[in-house]
C-alpha cells in the first residue's frame, strides 16, 4: 500500500486535494481516504489566548490527535491500494511521518486560509463570520505557528495551496503511478 499524506495549516485545501487525488489516482487501484479530525481527543486540549487571557479549544496542539489511533488504523488498512491521510498536524509525530510514502505540505498566506475557514464554517454551521474570525485569531493562529506550520520541514513536496489543482497535481500523480510499477 502507498500511503500519501497531507498536511498545511487550516483552510489550505488539504480535504479539497485529497479529494481530487482520490478521485485521480483511482485508475491505479482502491483508494481510501482518512481525515485525521475524526480522530480529534474530546474534551480538546486548552490553550491560554495570548489576545485575551481565556482558555480555548486547542485543535492544533499535538496533543489534540490521538495519534496512536490514527497509526492503528492506518496500519490496519488492507484493502486500499493507496491510502490518503490528510489533516493539519499529521507531520508533527515521528510515528506518522515513518509511515507515509510520499509527505505534501499546502502552503497559502494566512489571509486566503482565514478567509476558507470563514466561508467553510459558516456552511457548516459552525457560528457567525465573528465568532470563527475572533476564534482563529484569539487562538487558533497562535497554536498553529507552533505546533503545525513548522512541520513544513518534514514535507517531501510543497505546493502552493491555491495553485494545486494544475502542475502540482500531475507531479503526484506521476509519482505515485512510477512508484506503483515498483
């Protein structure tokens, strides 16, 4: 099993890329998908805004996987030829990264993601334009540069999060059927 995973900040298009990959890379085989949020510890981690001294919901803290899960199941997987594992922080543990073949890591300003995650939650129902704003920028943001956007360094491929879906997706693409042959 090849086992490509997707990492970048909040709103960088790594669901929207794993999609497309799932859907292109279907030609060489079964294809599953694992978003690393549905592995997400509940109650989440704590963090203390550095904006206004509150306690908030940390999704971006390692802490906040239960990354022994996520290799459980991806280890458990038998029936996919190509496994796509995407989320903000599966470049952080040694233990995942060990596992993937072929690491991506999503790069877009701070400004476009900002604006996605607005858009993508209000969609979902998730609050109010001020409500999600307040929260990435009381909270999230700061947890973020530390914990996730670092692990840039682990990536194998870095691709611009708004540019993609051309050149970017052909070269994985390309890859993985080389690797395939294999």
């Amino acid at each position: 099993m090849f086992i490509i995973g997707i990492a970048g900040g909040s709103g960088s298009g790594k669901s929207t890329m794993a999609a497309a990959l799932q859907e292109r890379l279907g030609a060489y085989g079964k294809v599953c998908l694992f978003g690393a949020d549905r592995w997400f510890i509940h109650p989440l981690p704590q963090m203390l805004s550095p904006v206004t001294g509150n306690w908030m919901d940390d999704y971006n803290c390692p802490e906040s996987i239960d990354y022994d899960a996520m290799v459980d199941a991806i280890e458990a997987e038998t029936q996919a030829d190509i496994l796509i594992v995407e989320g903000n922080g599966i470049l952080y543990p040694q233990k995942v990264r060990d596992l993937l073949d072929l690491k991506i890591f999503l790069e877009l300003p701070i400004e476009e993601r900002m604006y996605r995650r607005i858009d993508r939650n209000i969609k979902a129902g998730r609050g109010t334009m001020q409500e999600i704003a307040d929260f990435y920028l009381q909270s999230a943001r700061f947890s973020e540069a530390k914990w996730l956007l670092p692990t840039v360094r682990y990536a194998d491929i870095r691709l611009g999060g708004d540019n993609w879906q051309g050149k970017g997706l052909d070269m994985v693409e390309a890859y993985v059927a080389e690797q395939l042959k294999r």
